[in-house]
C-alpha cells in the first residue's frame, strides 16, 4: 500500500458570483435575448454560487485564439502548480529535492516542455526526479493520478511521489458557440490546481521508524538523527491507499470530451452522461469493495468529484447514500464550480481537513472511497483507510 501525507489545493485570483459571471460571458456566446435568457437559468440550476478564473473577467472578451488562451494556460498554470506543490510539500513535511516521481495532468491546455518540467527548477526538484506528463483523461485524472502514483509506489515503497492537477476551464471559452452543451458548461466549470504528496510503505513517513530488532522506536527517545527526522515529520494521521479500480464504458464515448478546434476546445458534454454513470456505479463499487469484505455499509466517507447536480444525485442514489455523504462535494461544487481533475482533490482536502481532529476508528466508517468520471466515459475508484499515526499505532 501507499500512504497520502498530504493534500494542496489552489485556485487563482478572486472568486467571482455566479451571476457576475454570467453577465459577462453571455454577450460572448449569443446575441439573442432568448438564448441569454435560457443561459441564465442554466447557470443558476447549476449548484455553482462563485467561480475563480484564470484571468479578470474583462480579458475573455479578448480572448478569441487557441494560442493566446494556451499562452495564459502556461503563465498561470505554473504558478498555480508551483504553488499547490509548496503547499503539499509543505503540510507532509517533505523536501522538494526528495520527490522521485512527478505526475502531472490536465485537459485545458498544453505545453512541450510541459509544466512538470518547469517545477522542477521552481521547486528546486532534483534533475533526476522521474517525470510523466498526462492529457486526455478530464474529470477522471484526479481519482486517476492517485491510483497511478499508487501503482508506482508498488514497484518504489522507498519513494516519494508528487501529483499535480492544473485545470483553467474558463480559458477554453468558445466565442459565439450558443450550443446547449456549452452553455451548461459555461455555467458549471471553474478553474483551479491541486497537488498531492505520498509515499510508498517502506518510506519513513509511511511507516515507523524501527530497531535493528524490529521493535517500534519512541518517537521521543534517543537515536540517530536521521531517525529523530523522520519520527518528527510522520503526520499525526494517514491514509492508507488501499485499492484502485479503472472502468471504461464501452459506446460512450460521445458523452463527455473535446472536439478540437482552430479555436481551442469545444465542450462536448451529453445530457445522458448521469444514466451511463448509474447503469455502472453500484456494481463498480461493489466490485472494489467485495475483495476486501466490506459493502458500502463499511464505508465511513466519500470523496466524490464535484461534477454537478445531477451527477452528485446519481452517485447518491445508486450507492444509497445520504446527502450528508456529499456535503464536501456540494459545498466544494457551489465554492468553486467543477474543477475538472482537480475537483475531487479538493473535496479530497476538505475531507481531511474536517477529519483532522477526529480519531480513525478501528471498524465500520474507518474506510472511504474515492472516485471521479471523465472521457471514455471512465470511472476511476479509491479505496482509502484511515490509519493511526505509525508511531501511535
């Protein structure tokens, strides 16, 4: 297993109203009144009250090429990674030039050198540090990057690992493209970054310092100063990274993606996406949780990406959750808007911030599960524990 020391989100600029918002990009996308009138009610439904964007609200009427929305991508995106990666680096107590392994993802914007290499000088990351840029999985990559550094610490428990999610939705804006799809998701997407630091279960921080004996050190007593380091930087609670479970929906492809344009991006986003995600949760999820002799009953939190209304209703019903169940995701989806990848990883933070001063359990409620959808359409699921400190446990 791996264990996930910390979480750090971060999101550009100012939050912005909801109606604020749509005032101004209305005028951008139709000139008839019907059309404005029909996109200020789909804005309103959406669950979302405030947005950050990347730029002022005053730019996007200027923004009208695929290269200039790109070039703000890069300036802005790197300093948003560079800034969720401090922050992650910082709350799991880990030196930059100690990450092995960097993953970086996201679906608004490209790069060559991509935004992974650039952290590399700005963290003062080691040039050897092994890199792997992503584009393409969307929604899903947040659920994913976790499950893939998972994958990766198997094979490397001594290392440490650094995921970064960077998603600027409001640069994609389509000029004069009045189509349903995108005056949904005009009114759903925002912008923001997230970083998350593990480990793998031979790294110090994911497991105790121990004697040559075998017996656990105090993490007060006397020993090397090696040893004295890594007792003093474990995190008071872990989360073990326990399972992962990847799922693409055959003939789905059509619900949920791009279509590339001389323009940039155009959303293609189906209103029968929720059916494909309720066809499949449930038996998804049982799947995960049956090789470990747990139901959902076990289950004790839910991270789930903030994709919208309707997509938190579906999750909520087919798993037969309550509404408290998601209440990080909703209030994360009104706060900020869906972020694309980086949206379950700051529902992922506000979990673990309302959890950070209670004790993990030792049965029913010490598990919870992870997951996001994106293109495919795909589903990526988490199974998490709660653990004690290694040197409380």
């Amino acid at each position: 297993m791996s264990r996930l020391l910390a979480v750090g989100p971060a999101l550009p600029g100012t939050a912005h109203s909801q109606s604020e918002i749509t005032d101004t990009i209305g005028p951008l996308l139709t000139r008839s009144p019907a059309t404005r009138a029909v996109l200020a009610r789909l804005h309103a439904a959406s669950g979302v009250r405030t947005r950050h964007t990347a730029l002022a609200l005053d730019e996007y009427a200027g923004l009208t090429s695929f290269g200039a929305a790109n070039d703000h991508f890069i300036r802005v995106g790197t300093d948003l990674a560079e800034e969720a990666c401090r922050t992650a680096l910082d709350a799991a107590g880990i030196d930059p030039g100690e990450v092995d392994f960097l993953l970086f993802t996201s679906v608004t914007g490209i790069a060559a050198p991509s935004i992974d290499a650039q952290l590399v000088t700005r963290l003062g990351l080691r040039t050897d540090v092994k890199r792997l840029p992503s584009f393409g999985l969307g929604c899903v990559a947040g659920a994913a990057g976790i499950a893939r550094v998972h994958d990766y610490l198997a094979g490397h428990p001594q290392d440490v690992a650094l995921l970064v999610s960077v998603e600027l939705c409001s640069l994609t804006l389509q000029h004069g493209d009045d189509s349903m799809a995108n005056l949904v998701s005009t009114g759903l997407f925002g912008d923001g970054a997230a970083a998350v630091v593990m480990v793998g279960d031979a790294h110090p921080a994911g497991r105790p310092p121990t004697l040559p004996d075998g017996a656990t050190r105090d993490p007060g007593a006397r020993g090397t100063r090696a040893e004295r380091a890594s007792a003093a930087r474990t995190p008071p609670r872990g989360v073990e990274v326990v399972d992962t479970r990847s799922r693409l929906y055959p003939e789905t492809a059509d619900h949920l993606g791009w279509t590339i344009r001389d323009s940039g991006f155009g959303i293609v986003l189906s209103a029968g996406l929720p059916e494909v995600i309720a066809a499949h949760l449930a038996g998804d999820v049982k799947s995960l949780l049956v090789e470990h002799d747990l139901t959902t009953e076990d289950v004790g939190t839910w991270v789930v990406h903030a994709g919208g209304p309707r997509i938190l209703d579906v999750v909520r019903d087919s798993l037969g959750l309550d509404e408290a169940d998601l209440r990080h995701s909703r209030e994360s989806l009104a706060a900020v808007g869906n972020l694309s990848s980086s949206s379950v990883l700051h529902v992922l933070a506000a979990t673990l911030d309302a959890q950070r001063d209670d004790a993990p359990g030792d049965g029913a409620g010490q598990h919870g599960v992870l997951m996001a959808f994106g293109p495919g359409v795909s589903a990526e699921l988490v199974l998490l524990r709660r653990t004690a400190s290694p040197l409380e446990g």
